[in-house]
C-alpha cells in the first residue's frame, strides 16, 4: 500500500516535471532574446525572488547591457515566468501600433493582479469605465474643478493642519486621505464622499489586492483557487463598497427609468456618466460600483505617490518654493482657483513632471500580453503568451534623451516650454503629454485616460500646500528620500515632513 510520503513525493515529482517541461517548452522559444540572470531552470526562481527586491537595478543594469534592445528577466507576474524588457525606440513604436488583438494591456494586467481568482466575474465585464474616464470626466472637469478644490481645502485643513508651529506628518498617509476625498467628490459627490467608512475601504483596498495578488503570484497554479478563496479582504471590500453606493446607484437607475437620459438636476458627476456608458446589462448596482472601485485603485495611491515625491523634492530644494508660490499667488489672483490657474502654472507642472522623471515611480512601464506571435519592425520575435514591458525609467534617466539626466531641474520642462524651436514645445512638454521617454502616463492607446484629471488635482493639491504652509524634511535632512522598491515599482516614502 502506498504511504502518504510516496505518494506526496510523487505528486512533488510529477509537478517538478511539468515545470520543468513548460519551463525549458517556453524557454525554446525566446533563446535569441539575452536573458538577464542565470537561464537555469531552478536558478530562475531565485532570479525570480531577486526581481522583487531588485528589479528596478536588474532592469538598469539589463538596460545597460543591452542598450535600446530587448532582454528577458524571470519574474513572478507573467502567466509565461518571463518578462521582456524592451529599450528600442523603434520596438515602444511598434508596441503602440499593435492592434489590440495582437498585444493586450488587460491581458498583461490580469496576470499581475491575479485577477482570474481574485476578481472572477469581475474582469469579464467590458472595461467601460475606460472611455467615461476619457471623455465625460476630462470634459466635465472643467466646471467640476470649484467643487475638486473646496474638497482639497477641506481635506488639507483636517489631515495637515499644523496650527503655528512646526509639526511631523506621516505626509504620505495624509495625502492619501486628500486625494481619495478629492477624487471622490468627482467620483460619487456628496456626501458620500465626506464618509469616513465609504473614504477607508476605497483607500484600503487597492492594498489588499496588491498584497494577495502579489502572495498568489507566487503559489503554483494548482493550489490558486483554493489560496484565493481565503483572501476575504478582497472580496468583502467590492461587497462593503456596493452596499455604501447602492442605495444611490439605485436611486439614479429609477430616476433616469422614470424622467429619461436629460431630466433637471441630473448629477454630474461619475456614477451618471458610468450608467449612461454602459451597456442597459450593465446598469445596475454590482457594476458600476465595481466601476467606481477600479477608477479608485487606479488613481488614488499613483496620485498620492506623485504628490509625497514632488512635497519630499520641495522640502529638500527650498530654493524652488518663492517662484512657485510667486507664480501659484499670480495665477490664482487673476483666475481664482479655477482650470485656467491650473493652466498658467507652468513651473509648477514642470516641478511635478521633473519630479516623477527623477524619482520615478516604476521601472516598467506600457506592459502588453503578446496574444498572437508578433514581428518586430527590426526583425525580433516574440511568441504568444509572453509578457513584454518598457524600461521607462531608464529611458527617462538616459543622457540620449535627457541633458543631464542624474541631476534635478525643477524648472527643465517649463524652460523646454518657454524655448523651445516650434510651435509645438509648450504642449510637448506639459506633463500630461505622453512620450516614449517619459512613461508615468503609459504610452499609446492604451496610456491612461485620466491623466488630465490626475495632474490637476496633483496641481490644486501642490498648489495649496504651497500657498498655505511652510515645510521642510524631518530633522532639517538635506536630501528628499527615496521609497523602497517591489518589483520595480517604487512606494511613497512613509517617512515624515515638518
């Protein structure tokens, strides 16, 4: 009679042997892509591992090596175990192009994110959120943008207020509560999004998928489902978020059944732009919160991210806080605090944009699942199922396209701005342009829809801070620190500022 040690040592030596032959099956198929690391089946793992806590230097040092080529990195994320890193100009151009059939930004997001166990029915729902994000946000955010800002104040005044002396903030965690009130207020109104419970699950819940769909990522397929389904927190946050916002979905559903598409006193705001974007299947309760979810995990946390950089960069360079509150108190006193004072701040955008080209918030950027074996313009292929990425910060950091690069400018783009050849330099260089050398917005039609919005409030935020309080780094610190990296994605600093 078999015992349960064999038979657990042959269940372990069958698994070992399908590992190893999809591992050496995939493996075939990019030899004429260099690997960075060993290449060796059990060693790959440990290559694995070491991307999580070095990725970002793996990436540099592949950058390097094979300078605007292609390599390949072992990593946790993709369904293949590979990774293809590419620098050329010429392929991010290609990539672009790609028809969607062909390279899928979804694709390559569910792999990340685990989201065939941990979101389920979730990720087969069209991704309508998208285009609402694209169009009926960024155009409304003109006139919404009196309401963003009475929300800004409001939150800066209860997360920040430090009275007259000087005070520590914990600034990250600070400015996730500004940023997710703010959005918010775009998101749902009032007074949903003054509630400290709806506030508290959106902010939290973009951390538990991240940290159980990083935990999955690294558990054999087999033992997924059974792993997911002890993930609770995941799950019961979509369900506490559709019984705070049901109510008013439900509530917006009758009233648009009973008085049609364009009755007085339409909100303006998220909700009505998702139901009115959805297929009539789609309206109803569990979607479109599961919408207002996906729109506050992309947002919330980056923006803050981008805010706590560019806060820890001022405090370290106080040099650069006369002329930006100069120009902020100027614009703000010819256009109050509308859009158009965002408009003519453009030191302070050339700060923020300066400030995420210097940090830098991922290593990778513009990552697409190949879906069909793909051709490059220069010849090199690459089968389906692989994962390819950019090395955007490399990119950024790179003296090709940056003079130099390792050295912060606050004012490098506003003056590129003010003199630049055509044209065309004072909108090539505001933040919200996507270039394939400065990838925080993506790239190509896939690039992030809400940038617009992002940026402004990133501005209205700085904007305030700047014209309301003074501010320095902890203990008088002379360098802005740095956050820790995971995978090639770069944290917030959590350190304080006085």
């Amino acid at each position: 009679m078999i015992s349960y040690i064999e038979l657990l040592a042959s269940g372990a030596a069958i698994f070992l042997i399908y590992q190893w032959t999809s591992f050496h099956r995939t493996k075939s198929k990019l030899e004429h892509i260099p690997t960075l690391g060993s290449g060796w089946f059990i060693l790959t793992y440990f290559d694995a591992w070491k991307f999580i806590f070095e990725g970002h230097t793996l990436i540099k040092a592949g950058y390097a090596k094979y300078q605007r080529g292609v390599f390949k990195i072992p990593t946790f994320t993709t369904s293949s175990g590979w990774l293809v890193m590419i620098s050329d100009l010429g392929m991010i151009e290609d990539m672009r192009k790609a028809p969607l059939d062909v390279m899928s930004f979804r694709g390559a997001s569910h792999d990340v994110l685990q989201s065939e166990h941990l979101l389920k029915d979730h990720i087969r729902t069209p991704p309508f959120h998208i285009p609402v994000a694209r169009t009926p946000m960024t155009r409304a955010f003109v006139s919404k943008f009196g309401d963003v800002s009475e929300e800004i104040k409001a939150a800066c005044g209860e997360w920040l207020d430090a009275g007259e002396d000087w005070k520590p903030f914990t600034l990250y965690q600070a400015l996730i509560h500004v940023v997710c009130r703010a959005s918010n207020r775009l998101f749902v109104g009032t007074p949903l999004c003054q509630d400290s419970e709806y506030l508290r699950i959106q902010e939290d819940w973009t951390i538990h998928l991240i940290v159980s769909s990083s935990i999955l990522s690294k558990v054999p397929a087999f033992l997924k489902p059974a792993v997911a389904a002890t993930m609770l927190q995941v799950r019961s946050g979509i369900k506490d978020i559709e019984r705070l916002l049901g109510p008013t979905i439900q509530s917006r559903l009758d009233d648009m059944k009973q008085y049609g598409a364009g009755w007085e006193g339409k909100p303006n705001d998220m909700i009505t732009w998702l139901i009115e974007g959805a297929l009539p299947e789609r309206r109803n309760v569990k979607d479109i919160s599961m919408k207002i979810v996906f729109m506050n995990a992309s947002s919330i946390h980056t923006t803050s991210i981008s805010t706590t950089n560019a806060l820890f960069e001022l405090a370290a360079r106080q040099e650069y806080i006369g002329p930006l509150r100069a120009e902020i108190e100027e614009a703000i006193s010819t256009h109050g605090w509308t859009k158009d004072a965002m408009r003519q701040m453009r030191k302070l955008d050339s700060f923020i944009k300066e400030s995420s080209r210097f940090a830098g918030t991922n290593a990778i950027s513009m990552r697409r699942k190949v879906l069909k074996d793909f051709v490059f313009s220069n010849g090199v292929t690459v089968p389906a199922g692989i994962t390819l990425a950019v090395a955007s910060y490399s990119l950024q950091t790179d003296s090709e396209y940056y003079d130099d690069p390792t050295t912060f400018r606050g004012f490098r783009f506003s003056e590129m701005r003010d003199t630049g050849s055509d044209e065309f330099d004072p909108l090539r260089h505001q933040m919200i342009t996507l270039d394939p050398t400065y990838m925080i917005f993506g790239y190509g039609r896939n690039a992030c829809p809400g940038r617009f919005f992002a940026v402004n409030e990133v501005k209205a935020i700085l904007a305030y801070i700047i014209t309301t309080y003074d501010l320095k780094l902890e203990g008088d610190a002379a360098e802005a620190p740095v956050g820790s990296w995971s995978a090639g994605n770069r944290g917030a600093q959590k350190r304080k500022l006085d």
